[in-house]
C-alpha cells in the first residue's frame, strides 16, 4: 500500500465508532494492515471474498447486500458503513452476495487482524459480533454525552447506613432522638428481630406533634406498617421505581430481609428523578385542576433532564407513565368528588401507551370505562359529564386529547362490562382487518381507576376469547406485519416525504410499533396478562412461545431505537423544534444508522418469522 494514504486511512478510521475507541497503537495496526479495492457498478463480492475473509469498510460510493436464499435486500451501504464481519466463520460460502451500485473504494481488513483486535477491545468484539442482539447490547456500555446512569450501582453502594432501629417499647420522644442523632430520615421499630413498620420524620411532625401527642407516647401509635423495602443487592433504578410506584421518599435496605440501611433521592438521584418524586408528591396532594395544570408544566423538564442524563430509554417511559398515572387519578378523584356517589361500580383504563407503561412527552389520551351494568338514563348522564371533565381536565394537564376520540367521553367507550365483552367477541371473530383494526387500541388495557375486578374481568375475557380464536391472531399477524422495517432506498432507509418534500422516516410507525405489535400477537398467543413489551416479550420466552435468541434481539432493538427516538426528541428540544417522530436521515450519527441497519434486520426477520408461525390461522409451529 502507498505509504501516503496511511494518514487518510487513520482519519478516516479514528472518526469511525467502534475503531474510535481504540487506543492509537491500535488504530496504527490498524490502519497499516488496510488494503484498498475499487468497484465500479454491477461488481459482486460473494463466497470466497465474504466467508472467512474479514471485515469490509465503504470509503465512498454505495453498496447493496443481497440475501442468497430469497434474493430479499439485505441493506444498502454508503460511507462508512461496514459489512463482512457476520460472515467471518463461515466456509466456502456465504449467506449473502455484496452488490455495487455506485463507484465504491473499500478499505479491507483480514480476518486475523481483525480478530487480534477483537481480542484486545471487547467494544470492538461486540460491535462486529456476528449476532444482532450482541451487537446492539454493545450500545449499552457507549457513554452518554452528559452524565451516568445511576443504574449502574447498586443500593447498597447510595444507601446510608444509619438507620436506627428501635423496639417497640420505645417512645416518640426515642426516635425523635434516634433520627437526629443518626441525621437519618426513617427509623425501623421491631418487635425483637422481626420489624413491625417504620416511622418519618414526617411521621412525628404530622401524626403526633400535629394531634398534640405527647413525646412520652409510645410510638407505635404512629408507626407505619406494611413496610416496602429495597433489597441491597437490587439497583438503584429498581428502588427509584419502587419509590415512584408507591409515592415514598424513602425506602429501608435490607440484607436478605434484615433491615441494614435507608436510601433517600438525594442519595440516589440526579435532578431529573428528584424533581419527579416531589411531583408526585404534588400531584398527590393538590386541590384542583389549576394547580395540576401548573404541576404539569414541570413533566417536560423532567423528561428532558431524564434524557440529558443518559437515563435509558425503558426508565423514561416508566416515570412518564407513573407520572400520568397520578394525574389521572388524582383528576378522576377530584372531579368524582364533584360529581357525587357514582351510581354503580366501575373501572377506568388505560390504553394505549399508558396501558403499556411506555408513555413519552408525545403521548395522549387512550381511555375508557367499564361499568358494573347498564346506566339507566340518570346513570348515562352521570358517567358522560364525569368523563367529559376528566378527559378535557387531562388535556389542560399536558396530556392532549386522542384524534382518532378513544376515549371514556365518548359514549361507545363507556359501557358496562357486558357489553365491552360483546366488543371484544365481536372484534375477534369478525376477522376482517377493519374490525381488527378497531380493535387494536383496546388489545392494550391497564386498570388506572375504581374496581380493578372490572378490568381484570374484561382482560381475561379478551385472552380467552382471542386463543378460542386462531384465525383472529393469523389476521393480527398479517396487519402488524403489513408495514415492513425502513430498510431499502437512500442507502439503508425507506423515506418518504414531508410537505416540504424533505425526506425522512417515522421512527414510531416504521420501527417502535412493529415491535409493540409482535409483542401483542406473542403475548396473547402465552396468555399473558401483562401489556408492557418488555413484559410480554419475557412473557412469552418464559412459557416457550418465543425462542431465548429471539427474546433478546427484540428487546435489544426495541432498546436502541427508542434511545435513537428519544435522543433526537432532545435536540429538538435543544434547537427549539417541534417534536416529532419523523427522523431525517440527515440528522443520524453513523452509528445510529449502523445499529438501526441491526435493529430493523431483527424486526425483519421476527415479521418473516411470525408470518410462517400463524400461517392459516393456526398460531402455532
């Protein structure tokens, strides 16, 4: 190689993720083993040039991989984009035939230098791993440009460790001097070894100073029991859930169930989680819509530091749903102390993306209700001005109401659970794909308000119904597969146009929703309950629906292209642009487009996969 292009090749390699990573010893080795080649259009590397060679790096031009078995496109590549290293242990071989479209100069690096790096940087091992779900679990560890995730420690590495803990002979006036001498925030009361409950500062202040309880009282009259506590070895975003879910402060640590310490926010938090405790806390304790609408304008700065933060992208959409969560009952709660006694029992639900706990700044409104019977005429009227307060309410709160009217004020969403029931047996067995398609917001429901046992009896009736039907998951099937990954034109994306004829993709139709839906269509085949993707998905590995490998390359994907999504909802942010879900491709970092190329190959495969699975209708292999 002419010695003179050795400082192009190291430019070029140095600003190229993973080989940026490597030291500069590394990228010299590097750089001084790359061989260049030059294609014109309609060349083919196959077998010999790909199985077992090494790793490929497109310079300039453009290139296209087409899969040997069906003759699919695989991707198209432009500059700086890699193939080869899927195909590095294979023999004689290959699985797919690379094709130039373009003028196209490579740099090629053999497979022994290639894996004597790999063998020295485990970034690098990952990234060019021959699995997908490895590759994109790689982007885990790629350090967020501001700030750590907290997620990374344990509890017992943020907890105090003073915690005191009395007997419950002791009085107020005991733990008060407890609490100040250890400067902690709880104290655990126990009846010998065994825990009884706890007691706050906020304890003392508001249930005996308040009351006018004398410190020499014993202080079990103001214990809380029911304790919820964090195990140690649990991380640091399983006790900020735990915090969040049950609207403390505070949580004991314990040691295999022995009480060892406490963690607080201010131990366990960044801004943007604190900030989000004393929310709920606000919202909790809030008097009328007024104060919530002021309350709410607080969602988007906790969602934006969450972001900025390196918080992942599964937390986020937790704390916005646990936040939408208060709010909405804490608006329902208001307004039905308005309304008065209800004239029946009945249930509100989510939809949507709040049923699914993945509720992100661009959410809205998915709801209905579900009634014990049938309202008489008074009864109608009572849950039609109940439920149109509500939803207008939660607009006013920054949660926008749904364009396509799924929710409780309107009257076809408000029903008893008798006729819901009818709904659903009617959705199922009707499969056409309109009657399935107006169903599909409702095959995600989460129990928000009222009586739990209406939305439990619904869901159950829903999984029963569905699995007495296979024709109903085969036609689920052939919707949510209809709408293929982005993979295709403009080098690796299927772009569309925007009105000012800019192209771009939308990252919620063409990738998130293509996973929700596998999800759902998996879910209902394990009868699982839950409505989380995550969930469902582990749902099904674990009842032997899906496959341990196809678990993981969905849950990877879904992983990196929501933190691709939420990262480009941050620079609009930033450059105060509207959010939005359209991406254009010009606004992607080469490793984004590296690793959405791997996400959508797993949903592309998973749909081609479900597809042979439900084939007429029989839901099973």
């Amino acid at each position: 190689m002419d010695q003179s292009l050795l400082p192009n090749i190291y430019d070029f390699i140095s600003k190229t993720y993973p080989f940026s990573q490597l030291s500069p010893l590394e990228m010299d080795a590097i750089a001084t083993a790359v061989k260049i080649s030059y294609h014109t259009p309609d060349d083919v590397l196959d077998n010999a040039d790909l199985a077992g060679a090494g790793l490929y790096m497109v310079r300039t031009g453009a290139c296209e991989e087409i899969n040997k078995q069906d003759g699919h496109l695989r991707a198209r590549m432009g500059v700086g984009d890699t193939f080869g290293y899927t195909q590095i242990d294979k023999k004689g071989q290959s699985d797919y035939r690379v094709r130039f479209i373009e003028n196209t100069l490579l740099y090629f690096i053999n497979r022994k230098v290639l894996e004597l790096i790999i063998a020295k940087n485990k970034t690098v091992g990952d990234y060019f791993s021959s699995c997908d779900s490895v590759r994109l679990k790689s982007t885990h560890s790629v350090p967020a440009q501001t700030g750590t995730d907290s997620g990374t420690r344990t509890v017992f590495e943020a907890a105090s460790r003073h915690c005191p803990v009395l007997q419950e002979s002791a009085t107020i006036q005991d733990v008060a001097i407890a609490l100040r001498d250890t400067h902690s925030e709880l104290a655990v009361i126990a009846k010998g070894d065994t825990p009884s409950g706890v007691i706050t500062k906020t304890d003392i202040a508001c249930r005996a100073v308040a009351a006018g309880m004398p410190a020499t009282a014993p202080a079990s009259g103001i214990l809380s029991k029911g304790v919820i506590s964090v195990e140690g070895s649990e991380s640091v975003d399983r006790a900020f859930e735990l915090m969040v879910m049950h609207s403390v402060k505070c949580l004991p640590v314990t040691d295999h169930g022995r009480f060892t310490g406490i963690i607080t926010p201010t131990r366990m938090l960044r801004d943007s989680r604190l900030e989000s405790v004393y929310l709920l806390r606000d919202v909790t304790n809030a008097n009328d819509i007024e104060t919530l609408s002021g309350l709410s304008r607080h969602v988007k700065g906790i969602f934006t530091g969450m972001l900025k933060s390196g918080t992942g992208p599964h937390e986020i959409q937790l704390m916005m749903s646990r936040i939408a969560d208060v709010f909405y009952r804490k608006i329902i709660s208001l307004n039905l102390q308005k309304a008065g006694t209800p004239p029946c029992s009945f249930a509100w639900f989510a939809a949507g993306s709040l049923a699914r706990s993945e509720v992100q700044f661009l959410s809205d409104q998915d709801n209905g209700i579900i009634l014990e019977k049938e309202p008489d005429d008074n009864g109608r009227k009572y849950f039609e001005a109940l439920s149109d307060r509500v939803c207008h309410d939660l607009d006013k709160c920054g949660y926008p109401l749904c364009d396509g009217n799924y929710m409780a004020s309107n009257p076809k969403w408000r029903v008893s659970l008798k006729t819901w029931e009818d709904y659903y047996t009617t959705w199922i067995s009707d499969t056409t794909n309109t009657a399935i398609l107006n169903s599909m917001v409702f095959l995600d429901i989460r129990h928000l308000y009222g009586d739990e046992k209406l939305t439990d009896g619904l869901k159950d009736h829903l999984i029963e119904t569905v699995n007495a039907n296979s024709r109903f998951l085969a036609t689920l099937c052939t919707i949510s597969t209809n709408v293929a990954p982005p993979l295709g034109t403009f080098r690796q994306f299927v772009l569309t146009k925007d009105g000012k004829n800019e192209p771009y993709f939308n990252i919620k139709k063409q990738a998130v929703n293509l996973i929700v839906e596998l999800a759902r269509l998996y879910g209902l085949l394990a009868r699982s309950k839950a409505t989380g993707t995550y969930d469902r998905l582990l749902d099904a590995k674990n009842s032997g629906v899906l496959r341990d490998e196809d678990y993981l390359d969905l849950t990877e994907a879904y992983t990196f292209i929501n933190s691709v999504r939420f990262a480009h909802q941050l620079h609009s942010i930033k450059n105060n642009k509207e959010l939005s879900n359209n991406l254009p491709p010009s606004e992607l970092s080469q490793f984004e487009r590296n690793h959405l190329r791997d996400a959508f190959r797993i949903i592309a495969k998973q749909q081609q996969a479900a597809n042979v699975r439900f084939a007429g209708g029989k839901g099973i292999l």
